[in-house]
C-alpha cells in the first residue's frame, strides 16, 4: 500500500490508510515511523511523518483512533514527545 501527495481521486486517503494500518495491526498500538514504512515501503517515508500527526490528531478527535504517550491517552489537542496510535478500545 503506498500513499503520494498526488493520489488520485480513487486512492485511499491518509486517514483510510492509517486506519487500516492500525487495524491489520490486531490491537497493537504503532508508532509512525511504524506506520510511515508500512506505507511506503522501500522508500523515503519521513515526510509522511507531520502528515500522519495531523491527521491522527484529527481522527483522535473524532474518536476514531487514540493517541498514547507512555502508554495512556493522551488529549490529541495537548501532545508532546514520542507518541504511539491504536484504534479505541471497546472493552
């Protein structure tokens, strides 16, 4: 799976493509470099890194992915550091 700047229309957005990262992911939380060579593999993947916080921060909001910072939530307005993403728990 592979995610461009210039996708077509037909292509998965970045927020569908984080999404089914996490979810073939089977409950694990990954950070971004996880998720940024997972979409492009084999190629230079640190620019995918700010485009993943933003649009993880606006999935976070939206309740459909949880950002975690040494292991607990965190509000997705208020983040530092190194952060991981997981889907929401539905214990």
């Amino acid at each position: 799976m592979t995610v461009s700047d210039s996708a077509p229309d037909d292509a998965p957005s970045l927020d569908d493509a984080i999404l089914k990262v996490l979810t073939s992911a089977a409950g694990r939380t990954l950070s971004p470099p996880e998720i940024a060579t997972t979409l492009r593999a084999g190629s230079d993947w640190h620019d995918l890194l700010v485009p993943i916080r933003r649009s993880a921060v606006k999935l976070a909001q939206h309740g459909r992915l949880v950002i975690y910072r040494k292991g607990k939530p965190v509000d997705p307005n208020d983040f530092r550091g190194v952060y991981r993403l997981g889907l929401p728990r539905h214990d």
